[in-house]
C-alpha cells in the first residue's frame, strides 16, 4: 500500500511558515517522502500499517489549511505515469521491507 498526504497549508505569516515547516518536517520524520511541492507518500507493507500511518499523519493536522489522506495499492501506484515535460519517467520502485516476528 501507498499513503499519500495532500496539503495546502497557509504560509502569509511567519507563525503560519513555521506550522508549514513543523508539519512538513513531522511527515517526513515518520518516513514520508516528497512526491511533488505539497504531495508526500510513503509505502507500507500492509494495511494494518499503513493505518499506523495515517493515524500519526491526523495526529499532527494544522489547525488551518486542507490536507488530503489517500492509500493506493501497490498496483495502482505502478499503473501511474510520471512524465518531466514531455519525458516520461519511471515511477519510484517499492521499498522492500522485511518484517521480523
């Protein structure tokens, strides 16, 4: 599965910059990364996990701003294309994770 967390968050003052930048460095802290400017994922080995996820994601929600949550599958993230111009790229692969018991 793949989380990702949309967000468009308010950056007028310098109290809303740093709300920004806290909840910016906090995703990425719980092992996000940056898809585009305001779109960050992270690939989870399971449901279960990714739910551990997103709860930590509504966890840290800014008191203002929009801010989207979204799991895809593995399969449907690799049916997307990802072009720079009118190159097209290949999509970031999947995290080989092991799990121990």
């Amino acid at each position: 599965m793949w989380v990702l967390v949309f967000f468009d968050l308010p950056t007028e003052t310098k109290k809303d910059r740093k709300i920004y930048a806290k909840f910016r460095k906090d995703i990425l802290a719980d092992g996000f990364q940056m898809f585009q400017f305001s779109i960050y994922l992270r690939h989870c080995a399971s449901r279960e996990n990714a739910t551990v996820h997103i709860t930590r994601v509504k966890s840290i929600l800014p008191a203002k701003g929009h801010i989207g949550i979204m799991c895809i599958t593995d399969k449907q993230f690799g049916m997307m294309e990802i072009f720079r111009g009118h190159e097209l790229v290949e999509a970031p692969e999947t995290v080989q994770q092991l799990e121990l018991f």
